[in-house]
C-alpha cells in the first residue's frame, strides 16, 4: 500500500484533488492510503505516510518540513500548481508514486 501524504494551509483545498487520486489509483489497481491535512498536522501525519506533497500555498514550508522529513526518511516536494490548480489526481500521483519509487 502506498501512503501518500498532502498538506494544505487547512486541509480543506486538497480534499477533491484527494478523490481524484483516489479514483486513478482504483482505476490503475494500486492500492493507497491518500489524505490531506493542515500544515499544523504535517509533522505528526507524515510518520504514517511514504510521501509528503506540500500544496504550491504552502512552499514556504518545504524547509521546515524538510528536516524531519529526511530523519524519517520520506520523500517531500511541492505539487506542481498546474496540476493542483486542475486538480489533476492523476499528474499528483504520477508525481507521488515517482517519489517513492514506483
């Protein structure tokens, strides 16, 4: 199972871009976890999870985040603002599962 990790100022901006990586990943028969959190939650959430994609609201957090993202060992960027701006789940998912290495 792939655990993908996406942070927002609230939380709330990604919850659709998360059902439309959910529907790519049912339709390419990967099995995933995908859930969306506040930049607060980040640090915390990101202990579950194989990737961090920070919004393109939220690049500012990137080196902040990075430091506890590579002591757990996690892949972290930020998502291309095309694609969140499109909500394009299957451009952020190509880029999530890249990330982990599949």
């Amino acid at each position: 199972m792939k655990r993908i990790l996406l942070a927002c100022s609230a939380g709330m901006s990604t919850s659709l871009l998360v059902s439309k990586m959910e529907e790519e990943a049912r339709e390419r028969g990967i099995e995933t976890k995908i859930w969306a959190v506040a930049q607060d939650k980040a640090t915390e959430e990101m202990k579950e999870a194989d990737v961090l994609l920070l919004g393109p609201q939220m690049r500012f957090m990137k080196k902040k985040l990075d430091g506890p993202a590579q002591e757990q060992g996690i892949p972290l960027d930020v998502i291309d603002p095309v694609s969140y701006g499109r909500i394009n789940g299957k451009a952020v998912l190509d880029k999530a599962l890249e990330l982990i290495g599949d």
